[in-house]
C-alpha cells in the first residue's frame, strides 16, 4: 500500500519543530490588537477606540501543527511628542527590528496616511521587507479601490506578499498565519504548547481596567490615566481576589473617573470584573482606587513595567 506522504515543505523533515517571531506594527487604530486577539484566540492584547492604546509589546502564542508562532503586538508608530511616546515607538521599531518577520498592518479604509507613509519609508532606509495585512477590508465597499491600494504599496517594493483580512470578523486570518507558519525558521519551541501570551496575569488584569477605563470615559479622560495591579490574593474557593489603582496626573481626573457618589467607578470595576472572570476562568473580586501621582508618564518604574526605555 503507497504511503500518502507528509505534507512538509521541501528540504524540511516531517514533524521538526519550528518557531520564530512574528511583529505586527502600523499606524494607531490599524487593528493590530484586534489582529492578536483573532489569531490567538482570547484577548491577550486590550483594545479600545483611542489611539495609542497599546503601550508595550505584547506577546501571543500560536501553535499550528509543527510550528509556533510567537506574535508581538506593538505599539502604534506614531509621530512621538511625550517621553512616553517615544518609548512606545521605539518598543515598536525594536520589536520589529528583532522578528523573524515583519507584519504591516494597514487600515483599507484610511488608505495611506502620513503616518503609514512614514512606516513605509523606515522600511525603505532600514532595507526590510515586510507582509502587508490590509484591514477591516469588510468596511470598503469598493473593491477596486483596495486593488488599488494594494499595488501602490507593493510598488514601494518594501512588501512581499499581501492579505486582505478583517481582523475583526476573522476573515482572512486564518490564511496569514498558515503563511507566516510556513516561513518560520526550524527550532524548539519557545513557550509550552498551553500557553497564549507570556504577559503576566497581574498586568493583563491591570490592561483589561485600563481598556474599559478607556470605553467608559471616551473623550472625558486624555491618557493622563494607568492602572496598576497592587494585591493578587489567591482564596481557597478557587477564587482571587485584585486590589488596583488607577492613577491620574490631576484631582479633576480622579473626580471624573469616581463619577457622582461613586457611580463611574463601580460600573467601570463591574464591567472589567466580569471580563476578567471571562479570562481567568474563576471568580474575581476586585476593587478599585483612584490616586493622584502627578508626572505618572516620566517615572521610571512605570516604564520599566511595561517593558519601555525611559530614555527613548
């Protein structure tokens, strides 16, 4: 009887171990935290419809038969004017500049702005090549246009092959990552076959506040605001039990973050209670503060908790 051979790309032994790194850069608001959390299956990455929401790198981890694939959800790249800022686009230049492959991440929609355009060109100077991930393609009506769209990027000749995806219908994605799972390099796998990001749970608990902070008050509160897990107390019922606070630069922030008699506060712990119970799996207790730091965004510590360079 003939043997139905392995399906395995050529020169390579059936069922050797791949694994390698996989960064998602764009423009803020591009999707690539939707694009994270699609592709790994639960949210790992927080999201939320202001710009920049994205402060550090990110890691989900997907396995597709042989090959794990670690992706690094980056910050936005943006034009920098804080110190924060800046550290956040440089966290993303380097997570790309130490993948295996490079992910642009584009809104169809919006097209070609100023700020893709400059991502565009630091590829260009950087001589990089990159996969080119056109989103939310489910928005354009005109399909021409993001034929269009589509040949004037590879015309850059920075892009080696392209995808129209809705990151957040999950159409396209399955397709990009089979792609990127064939081109990762051979070697042992990084994380254990279980894992979905290497995020530690205090600060997942700590970005799910901060994006349903982010929902609740929309244009109320600038990004004056973090949160930051301070008490993870395991129970013997199974369940945890979260102290956080969120500190803002100014006492009329604080006053619109608790809300008249207590009222935004409550309904902020209860909406990011119940998705952290969605997340963990368990019953959470959680309690929520509110403190004044000011300058928060130049302290060093809050830096070196997200992974950011302070001198960036």
């Amino acid at each position: 009887m003939n043997e139905v051979p392995t399906p395995v790309n050529e020169n390579r032994l059936p069922y050797q171990q791949r694994c390698g790194f996989v960064a998602l850069v764009g423009a803020p608001n591009a999707g690539k935290s939707t694009l994270l959390n699609q592709i790994v299956g639960t949210k790992v990455s927080i999201v939320s419809p202001k710009v920049q929401t994205t402060r550090t790198r990110v890691r989900g981890i997907v396995m597709t038969d042989d090959a794990q694939l670690v992706f690094v959800d980056t910050p936005g790249i943006f034009a920098p004017k804080r110190r924060l800022d800046r550290a956040m686009v440089k966290a993303a230049w380097n997570g790309a500049n130490d993948a295996d492959l490079v992910v642009l991440v584009i809104d169809a929609g919006a097209g070609i702005t100023e700020e893709v355009r400059a991502i565009v060109d630091q590829l260009k100077n950087q001589s990089s090549k990159a996969i080119l991930a056109l989103n939310k393609v489910d928005k354009v009506a005109d399909k021409e246009k993001l034929l269009r769209l589509s040949q004037d990027l590879f015309a850059e000749e920075v892009f080696t092959d392209v995808f129209m995806i809705s990151a957040k219908k999950g159409q396209g994605t399955q397709d990009l990552v089979n792609f990127l799972a064939d081109k990762m390099p051979d070697g042992p796998w990084m994380f254990p076959e279980d894992d979905v990001s290497d995020m530690p749970l205090r600060l997942l608990a700590a970005e799910i506040t901060r994006e349903k902070l982010y929902y609740q008050l929309q244009q109320e509160l600038p990004y004056s605001a973090t949160v930051e897990t301070e008490l993870w107390e395991e129970r013997k019922d199974g369940s945890v039990k979260l102290e956080q606070t969120i500190f803002v630069e100014r006492e009329g922030q604080k006053a619109i973050i608790l809300g008249k008699g207590g009222k935004r506060i409550k309904a902020l712990g209860s909406d990011a209670r119940k998705e952290l119970e969605a997340i963990f799996e368990r019953r959470v207790h959680l309690f929520l503060f509110v403190k004044v730091r000011e300058n928060w965004g130049d302290d060093p510590n809050r830096f070196a908790m997200w992974g950011l360079d302070p001198n960036a």
